[in-house]
C-alpha cells in the first residue's frame, strides 16, 4: 500500500467519512486538507454521466455486469448562490471540469426568488482548496451567463432575459466547447445552442447564420415555438443535455421532450453527433447525424417529427418519435470511467428518486446496459449526512482535485438543503465521493 497526502474539501463529519471511506482514509484533517493513507490504488478516477434509459440490457462486455457504485466521503463545502440561503433559492444540474491552471471550474442552473434560471459558477483553487461561494460582505453571486437569445417575449435587452439549462462541457484541443439549453423547455421551447472558449471562463456564443434570433440553435425542432402555457409536467423540446466527444465526433444526448399541438406526448433521449473540425471557429465539422431505428443517419439538426406533418430541411428525414437512442430519460450526466473502460450514464425518474446508472463501451455503437442503483447511504441514508433530504440529479467529475493530486471520482449533487415543500427549492450542490467496485 502507498502513502500520500491528497489535498480536498473538508468533510461534513471526519469521524462518519473515516468510517465510511473504504480506501483507507485516514481521520486527520487541516485547514480544509485530508490525509489519505494507505490508498488503495485500483480506487482510481470516475467520470461524468448523463440522462439515464430505461432497463435495456444490450451487449457490453460481461466483465461489468457484477460491479457497483456507492458514495464515500461527503465534503463540507456546499455551493449555493446565495449567503444564508433559502427556500427560493437553488442552483442544480451542475457540470464540472478543470482549468488550464489546475483549478476547478462548476457551472450550474439556477436563480434566487425568480422563476428565469440562469448559470451560476463556483472556482475551487487548486492551491488551498477554497471554492468561491458567497460571504456576508457579497451575499449574491451574479449570473455567469443569461439567456441572448431572441426568442417569444425574450432578447438581450429584455427583463428578464431568457432562461438557460443544462451547461455541458468538454476540453479538445486547446478550447472548451459548451452545448447548452435555451428555453429550458418549461418555459418556452428547448433549444440545444453551442458555445466555446479558450480558457473555460469565457464564452463566445454561436451565432452563424441566427437571423432574427441572435443565436443558432444548433438542434432545433423548427415547426415549435411554444411560448405560452408549458410547465414542468408540459414540456416541449430539449430539457437537458450531456456533451461527450468519442473518436473526432462531438455526442450530445438529450432528453428532448415531444409537445404537439397543447399536448406532452412523452420523453425519449434524441442523440446528435457532428465531427470535430479544429480549423473551424466552433470547432463544427461537416457531417451531422442522428439517431433513428437503431443507426445514425445524416440530419442537420432541424429536426422535423412524425407527428408534425410539415416539410423536413432539404436531405433531412422525417424523424420517428420512439425511433430513438434506448436510454434511460431520467435527468444525470454522462462521463467516461476508466475504471470500467466505459462511458457512464447516472440519471433520476424524478428528485428523490434513486440514482441509477447505465453504460456504454462505445458512444457510437448506441447500445446501453443498465449497470444498477447507486448506494447513496452515506449522503441521503438514514445515518447519512443529510438523512431525509431530497437528493436531485447529480453531476459527476473524474480526474485530479489539483495539479499533482491523484485521480479521484466525484459526484456533485443538489440537495434541498432547507427541506422545502415544493420541488427544486433550497438547492445546494454537495460534494461527495463516488467509489466503484468491481
């Protein structure tokens, strides 16, 4: 066994997590530091995931089947967007990847007695640990992003702007690419748009050929436009995405939500794919699919349905509702593990529910193998650090908490912190440690 010293968050409580921890860790703690002795190397790093399927069980290599995951550690530091929050305020859905320098960057959704969400970031310094949240001298934290679209009742000079969802993030090359929704899907029409940068902070947002709109969806069911009378139970169009890129191909996974003509027909995951051009401003390259029928056809992400009885975009098909990717359409995030050589989807039905988690050897094969439940006792257990709280759909990090810190795995996950009575309220993002075994 080896002996290091990993530098992270602080634990909720060094005397549970000691116990909790089964890679050894010892009870030591200073100034937001923990000592880990005696780590069991194989407990390497995890990866994110995305919107989980239903119970398919497809062909992926048998080896997996008889592994698992649970939670470990649960760390003090819990992001919020405001200082002494309360039941009207919340951030969730959050996604989070590394800085050039080493830091930590997590973006989420969210918003303070207000019904438009917005993103929201937090930095954790790779040099003492310390995340950026609001203290009594800066109370509130200001958006990070708003929605510049113009769309319904919504434009960059209106209030409020638009809302957004759903940051997803990926690193290729030397610039971070950012798929997005806007609309959110609850509100108005859900849109995936498209973003990237140089250094994962700032963000220059797509905008070719937007017309009137300001920006370019990069899917959009062009024959809906709902701007009135949608709700969390009457969505219409994309209410969540995961970005992953697999072999030149940029994948995003989206639960899109089908709505014709004042009706919620049902949810399915659409999954759209482009090749990566690094000569390209966006980094967009010329080929565009999506999935149909079990096999990826060419779509140029005008997507034109079934039940829309209307003219497709030239070359496109008409795509079939229920011919889509066979995934699970709970909320999550999807991440590669290297511990399982796989990509993994962890995904909620609904908050409170448990989470579950399906995975792939390969993006482009399209197939998905229900993997089980993950073991959250040491966060929502009834001995767990926040028993009785309503656990949401987490976000997942794998890789080094700072430059030279070994590989670890952690979910990120929204609790309603408070114990509000209605739904995605009092949210604050816990950070918490996420072991697989074999």
């Amino acid at each position: 066994m080896t002996s290091i010293t990993l530098q992270t968050i602080d634990r909720v409580d060094p005397e549970t997590a000691g116990r909790t921890l089964r890679i050894g860790c010892g009870p030591s703690m200073i100034d937001g530091r923990v000592n880990v002795v005696d780590v069991d190397l194989s407990h390497a790093a995890m990866s994110k995931s995305l919107t989980l399927c239903f119970s398919l069980s497809l062909l992926i290599p048998a080896a997996l089947s008889a592994g698992s995951y649970r939670t470990g550690v649960v760390y003090k530091p819990r992001l919020t967007n405001v200082y002494g929050h309360n039941c009207g305020d919340r951030v969730y859905d959050p996604e989070i990847f590394a800085l050039p320098n080493g830091d930590l960057r997590l973006l989420a959704q969210g918003n303070s007695d207000s019904a438009t969400d917005y993103f929201f970031a937090f930095t954790r310094k790779a040099a003492d640990g310390a995340w950026s949240v609001p203290t009594s001298s800066a109370p509130l934290l200001v958006p990070e992003l708003s929605g510049l679209y113009t769309r319904c009742a919504y434009s960059p000079d209106s209030t409020p702007r638009g809302p957004i969802a759903s940051p997803s993030v990926v690193h290729v090359g030397d610039r971070y690419y950012m798929a997005y929704v806007g609309g959110n899907s609850d509100g108005i029409t859900g849109k995936t748009y498209w973003a990237v940068s140089s250094d994962g902070l700032s963000w220059n947002l797509y905008n070719w050929g937007a017309g009137g709109q300001g920006l370019t969806p990069i899917v959009n069911p062009i024959y809906h436009e709902e701007c009135l009378g949608l709700d969390g139970d009457h969505p219409s169009g994309t209410d969540q995405v995961s970005l992953n890129f697999e072999a030149g191909y940029f994948y995003i996974h989206i639960r899109y939500s089908h709505y014709n003509n004042g009706h919620f027909r049902g949810s399915e995951v659409v999954a759209f794919r482009f090749t990566y051009n690094v000569n390209h401003p966006f980094g967009i390259g010329p080929i565009h699919e999506i999935w149909q029928g079990g096999q990826w056809v060419a779509d140029s992400g005008y997507l034109v349905w079934n039940y829309d009885n209307a003219a497709t975009y030239p070359g496109d098909p008409v795509l079939m509702e229920g011919a889509c990717m066979p995934m699970n359409t709970g909320a999550g995030d999807v991440k590669f593990d290297p511990r399982l050589s796989a990509w993994v989807h962890f995904a909620q039905s609904n908050a409170g529910e448990p989470i579950e988690w399906e995975y792939s050897n390969s993006l482009a094969s399209g197939q998905w193998t229900y993997g089980g439940v993950v073991d959250t006792s040491t966060l929502g257990g009834s001995a767990g650090s926040y028993a009785g709280k309503t656990l949401y759909y987490p976000g997942i990090y794998n890789g080094p908490l700072c430059n030279g810190c070994p590989a670890g795995s952690y979910l990120f996950v929204p609790v309603d912190t408070v114990g509000c009575d209605f739904g995605f309220s009092g949210l604050e993002i816990v950070p918490v440690e996420l072991i697989y075994t074999p």
